[in-house]
C-alpha cells in the first residue's frame, strides 16, 4: 500500500512511524520535517499528506503533529479525506470500520511506540462496515465536501 505520512515535527515517533510502515512492507512517501528541505508546518505538511489520498497517488495517509489535532484539522479540508485523530487501538478501529477514514491523525506526544504498534494494527485489520446505515453516513459527508458554506444543510 502507499502511504502518505507528514510531520511537522522530527520525533522518535515519528520516525518509528516510518520505520513501521515500511517493516510492513507500505510504500511511504514522507512530507513535512520527515522529507529534509520541505517546509515542516503542520497545516501545509497535512495538507500535502491529504492531498496524495485524494489524488489517488496514495492509497491512504498518516499526519502527525504535536497534539494530532492541527494536522486532522489541516488533512480534513481537503474534499475526499476523511481524517480521524486516534489515541488508541479502539478508535482507529471504529474510524476506519464505521467512517471509512482514509486518513489518520496522531499525536507526537501521546503516542507512544507500543501504542504506535496498537493503532496501526487495529487501522490496517479494519475494514469498511456494509451497513447501510454506515455507507450512508460516509455517502454523506462524501457529498458534504461539494457544499458550499451557505448551504443551509450544513449549518
């Protein structure tokens, strides 16, 4: 799988991340202070991360920042992705089964290596649900990304 992976930060973890992916055998592209020279900000790394998902040139991204929350923020602008910011195993799980995420969002001080381990286990053993009701929902915020801010469904 190709995986788009940002950090605005060079940490253990996220170099562990990386490490990670690639012993389970991922094509990672890095961004941010993970890819030497490239501008390590959180919301422009995210957003280069997110955009890879939604162009189809990565199958699916990892963004990180110091709480996780900027880079979900900055990945979840970006029509077609779906960011989920995940502290443990059962989130990413759920993420990934109930709201199809195709983006997922940690944070470089909360993760620690053995939890890094858990979340990328439970987000690469998940798949999509078939419920109807979940594919709805996800349908949904699909066709959210088209809206424009006065669309009075949205407010």
């Amino acid at each position: 799988m190709r995986i788009s992976v940002s950090s605005d930060m060079d940490e253990p973890v996220a170099r562990l991340l990386v490490e990670e992916l690639r012993r389970r055998g991922h094509e990672v592209r890095a961004h941010g202070a993970l890819d030497t020279g490239a501008d390590p900000r959180w919301a422009l790394c995210s957003e280069a991360a997110a955009r890879e998902v939604a162009a189809g040139t990565a199958d699916q991204a990892v963004v990180c920042c110091w709480t996780g929350t900027g880079a979900s923020i900055a990945a979840n602008k970006v029509p077609g992705v779906r960011a989920a910011l995940c502290h443990d195993a059962y989130t990413a799980d759920g993420a990934r089964r109930w709201n199809d995420a195709n983006v997922l969002a940690l944070s470089l001080r909360l993760t620690t290596g053995a939890v890094l381990k858990e979340i990328l286990d439970a987000w690469f053993a998940a798949r999509p649900s078939e419920d109807a009701e979940d594919r709805e929902n996800v349908a949904h915020v699909t066709r959210m990304d088209g809206r424009g801010s006065g669309d009075r469904a949205l407010r």
